[in-house]
C-alpha cells in the first residue's frame, strides 16, 4: 500500500512559485482557506499528475491554461510542473538517506512528474527518468487512483455515482475490484491478436502474390533458357552467313580492284588521247585564229575599196548632174540665141568651153568606170578567198565540235569511272558498318541475357527471403496464439475467482490491491 509523502508545484495554475507540500501519511490532512486560495488546484494538480487529459474536468478550456498565466506584477512562465512522490511504508526507511542516494534514489520511494510547455509540448518522468504516459497508467492500473478513479472524490462525485447508470457504476465497481488492469491488458492483447490475424491475411495474400509471380518467374526463366538457345542458335548461323559473305566480298573486292587497275590504265591512256587532242585542238584553234585574222584584214581591205568605190561613183553622179545641169543650160542658150543675137558670140564661146569640159569628163568618166571595174574584179577575187577561207574555218569547226565530243565522251566515260569506284566503296563501307552491327548485336545479346540471368538469380533470393518472412511470421502467429489462449484462460480463472467471492468484498473501501490516500479529503470551500 503505497501512501502520499510529497507534492510539489512550479508554475501550475496560481502556484507561479515553486510550493512543496509534506504530508505524514496518517490521519486527516484537511486543507482550509477563503474562495479563490487555490485549494481547488491541488486537487486538480493531482488529477493533471497522474494522466488527466481533459481540460474541462481541470476547469479550463485549453490545457495551455494550466500554465501560470502572470499577474500585475510577475510575468507567465512558460512551463508547469508537478512532482506526486509515493512511498511504501513496509520498504521506506525514515531515516537518513543512504550515502550517495538523491530524491527518488532511495528504496520504497517513487515520484511521478508532469511537465507541460507553452509551445504545447509536455513529457511525463518516473523516479527522473521520461517514460511514457502509459508506462504511469499501467502502474497505477486496479488501484483506485487515476484520472476517472474513485480515490480522488469531489463535489458532487459520490451522488453522481450513485445517480448513475448501471454500466457506470459498474466501471467503478471493476477499478475497485482491480479487474480493470486485466481488463485492459485483455483488449490491448485481443488488438494484438487482431493486429496479428491482419498480418497473416496480408502475409496470406502476400504468398500469394508471390506464388502467382513465382509461376510467371519460371515462364519468364523457361523463356530466359529458349531465348539464350536460340540466340546460340542464331549467333551460329549468323557467323557462317557472315562468313560466307565475307568470303563473297573478298572476291567482289579483289575483282573490283583487277577491274580497277584496269580502268585506271583505261582512264591514263583515254587522258593521254585527250592531252594529244587538245593539243592537236589548241594548234587547229591557233591556225583557225590566224585565219581569221587575214579574214579580217581582207574585210577591212573590201571595205576601204567599196568605200573608194562609193566615192567614185558619187562623183560620177555629181558629174552626170552637172553634165544634165550643162545641156539644160545649153537647150537655154539655144533657145536665147535666137532672141539675144547680141550674146551669140559670147554663148558660142561658152559653148565651146562647155563642150571641152563635157569631153573632159566623159574621158573621166570612162577612167573612172576602168578603175571601178578592176575593183570589181579585185573584189571578186577577195570575195571568193573569203569564201575558201569561211569553207576551211568551217571545216576546222566541225573538227573541233568533234575533238570537243570525244572529249565529253571520255568525260563522261571517266565519270562512270569513278561513280563505279564510289560505289565498290560504299559497298565496302557498308559491309564495315555490318559487321560492326552484327558485333554490336553480339554484345547487346549477351549483355541482355546476363542482365536476365542476373534478374532470375535476385527473384529466387527474393522468394527465399520471403519464404523466410513467411516461416518467422507463421512461428510468430502461433507463439501469439499460445499467449493469448493463456491470457483467456487466466482471464477465465479472475473471472472464476471473483464469481465466488463474497459480495461484500466488492465494496469500494475494502479492495486488497487499492491504494489508500490516508489524510487526502476534498478541499473544504
């Protein structure tokens, strides 16, 4: 039976100081003072030490607000804490300490502390050390003292236990039976046993799964086996095809070369026949450029002389005009002879004169028609040499235009030539990039089978591992099994024993295992 020795407060509610309150652990410890002391926060900081969670039954609305908040004249802290420190009487030596013990290091003596921050964080310690809130619940479990027990009784409690319905009152009947804590264990066990009947469900489906990937796995590994025969297969046939290919172009590229060596001594002796014929084209082009030359020094000789010509033949006509202007004059003077005799001499005598002119110009004249036929003549002859010589560049032309054929004609032939030779090429080049591709196929194949060699080998550790897991989880389920049909039939067994025991003994004040508060009553108002 474990008694209260200590209580002390920092920061809770009005206690902005640190308080410590000494209890002897016998007798009545009745706590006596006005409204608004703070009688009501001792009992509420017991409640908040030892698990209460809801603000409400503390008097506040958020559970911040049991953190002291400030006055006037002291600032807010921003923690509360409280420390209920328990002793057992049948193992705590009320002596002095043993040497080197502190506070809670001394035999039959446990505290239990609280903290909350204004951040909203809190932490719960035993003897000093954090642990968890349920670890406090547990221990504190079938005894009577907790947040909704029976040992902290205020106003108002008893009659509303009391007014209560049936499974109420039931619940404090049990917590004063020291039933709950087996009650609990018994829940938390049964949502093991569920948690467990799920994890063997998921482990059920699991297998499966992996049965149904196991059987795909092996399709996919007799495909692996198929596939790596056939490749074998494959590669085989297709180094002798390549071989024989190979072979096949070997012959192609050593007859390609013969036929090779052969054209380009075709091609030297065709470039040695057209160096002769441009040679013989570049004398015919040079005889054809002086040809043309004399041409054109006839051209210009024709065209002075027809220019001589022109000009002969227009004094011709001027003198034709003036011998017609002269007989006009004449048939003028005649017809004025026979009406100015006065003049007759003087018109005979410009007769005379006239008529010596006219014979001086028909002589002239035929001198003049002499001359313009050996022109004639000479120009004949210039003419006919020009035609010759228009024959003989012509037929130098059609000479040339047929070395210039020739020529296009062995162009042409030496384009084929070397097209032919571009192509053997390319066809060499393209037997290269084959077999660099058949090579790299080779490669990528058997990079592609160890890849599904290895995949294969990681699947079968993978199922392994997981027949494994299912052996550790079936072996688990059955020592969970084997626990929990032992915590039924223990259950059974509490449950006997309460069945035959006497009904007095369910009375809330006689409980064997229930923890008495000796002095702690409900504050006086």
């Amino acid at each position: 039976m474990l008694k209260l020795k200590k209580v002390e407060l920092l920061g809770f509610k009005s206690f902005c100081e640190k308080t410590e309150m000494q209890f002897n652990g016998g007798g009545i410890a009745a706590i006596v003072g006005p409204n608004g002391c703070g009688k009501s926060n001792l009992s509420d900081a017991i409640s908040w030490v030892l698990g209460e969670q809801s603000a409400k039954l503390l008097r506040g609305t958020r559970m911040e607000d049991v953190i002291f908040s400030g006055t006037r004249e002291r600032k807010p802290l921003g923690m509360a804490s409280v420390s209920l420190t328990l002793i057992d009487p049948e193992v705590f030596f009320y002596g002095p300490p043993p040497e080197g013990a502190k506070g809670a290091d001394r035999p039959g003596e446990m505290v239990v502390t609280r903290r909350l921050f204004r951040n909203g964080e809190s932490e719960y310690l035993l003897n000093g050390k954090i642990c968890r809130l349920r670890d406090i619940q547990e221990i504190f479990m079938g005894t009577g003292l907790g947040p909704e027990s029976y040992a902290i009784i205020e106003q108002g409690r008893i009659g509303q236990i009391l007014s209560s319905r049936p499974h109420d009152r039931r619940a404090v009947v049990e917590e004063a039976a020291g039933i709950t804590k087996f009650k609990t264990k018994k829940r938390l066990a049964e949502a093991k046993l569920e948690s467990a009947k799920q994890n063997l469900a998921r482990v059920s489906d699991i297998l499966e799964e992996v049965g149904r990937q196991v059987n795909s796995l092996k399709r996919q590994a007799a495909k692996a086996r198929r596939y790596d025969e056939l490749n074998k297969e494959k590669t085989a046939k297709l180094t002798v095809v390549l071989g024989s290919r190979y072979r096949e172009m070997e012959r192609q590229g050593a007859q390609a070369a013969l036929d090779l060596n052969l054209a380009g001594q075709e091609f030297r002796d065709r470039n040695a026949r057209v160096e002769q014929m441009e040679a013989e084209h570049a004398a015919v082009q040079k005889e054809s450029f002086d040809t043309e030359a004399q041409l054109q020094q006839s051209r210009d000789a024709f065209a002075a002389a027809a220019m001589e010509t022109d000009r002969a033949r227009q004094k011709m006509e001027y003198q034709a005009r003036q011998g017609e202007e002269n007989a006009g004059r004449i048939e003028q003077a005649e017809t004025e002879m026979a009406a100015i005799d006065r003049r007759s001499r003087e018109l005979a005598r410009e007769l005379d004169v006239e008529r010596a002119s006219a014979a001086q110009l028909s002589e002239e004249t035929s001198a003049a028609r002499e001359r313009l036929a050996a022109k004639t003549a000479d120009l004949d002859t210039l003419q006919f040499r020009v035609k010759e010589q228009e024959g003989e560049q012509e037929r130098l032309r059609q000479r040339v235009l047929s070395l210039l054929g020739e020529a296009s004609t062995l162009r042409n032939q030496l384009a084929q030539i070397e097209e032919f030779l571009a192509g053997l090429e390319r066809q060499a080049a393209r037997t290269q990039a084959e077999e660099a591709s058949a090579g790299q196929e080779a490669e990528h194949l058997a990079a592609e089978r160890e890849t599904l060699v290895a995949r294969l080998e990681q699947q079968q550790l993978e199922l392994e591992s997981l027949e494994e897991r299912r052996r550790r989880m079936e072996s688990s389920l059955a020592e969970a099994q084997q626990q929990a049909q032992a915590r039924r039939d223990r259950v059974q067994v509490l449950k006997d024993e309460i069945a035959r025991a006497d009904p007095k003994s369910m009375s809330v004040g006689s409980a064997p295992e229930s923890i008495t508060l000796r002095g702690l009553t409900s504050p006086c108002t």
